[in-house]
C-alpha cells in the first residue's frame, strides 16, 4: 500500500463526523482486524451479545 493515504478514496467521514475506512484501503491494508468494519472485504461481521433482560421473582404471598 501506498504511503498515501487519501479523503474519498481511503476513508471518508459519516454524518456523524466518524472517520469510515473504505473497503479499497481494508482490501490494500491485507488482513481483517475482526472488529466489524462497515465495508469489511473479508466478510467479517461482528456477532453482537445477546440482549439481557431482566425478570422480576414473584412472590407468591397465597403460602
């Protein structure tokens, strides 16, 4: 990879203000760093947890 690093072809910024690497520089940079880029090359999707809820014990005063 080119020791150039260039806005709109290696990255850009979302609405947000967020700097978004492009799937040309995840592909020139040569590996996945597995933390679910937005435009992974390498088919990386990030699992997320699974949602805790929480519950409530019901007291049973009828005992």
């Amino acid at each position: 990879m080119a020791n150039t690093f260039k806005e709109g072809i290696h990255y850009y910024f979302d609405k947000n203000g967020l700097m978004v690497m492009t799937e040309q520089y995840l592909s020139e940079r040569g590996y996945c760093c597995k933390n679910g880029c937005k435009h992974c090359p390498y088919g990386y999707v990030k699992k997320k947890p699974f949602p805790i809820f929480k519950t409530e014990k019901k007291i049973n005063k009828n005992t």
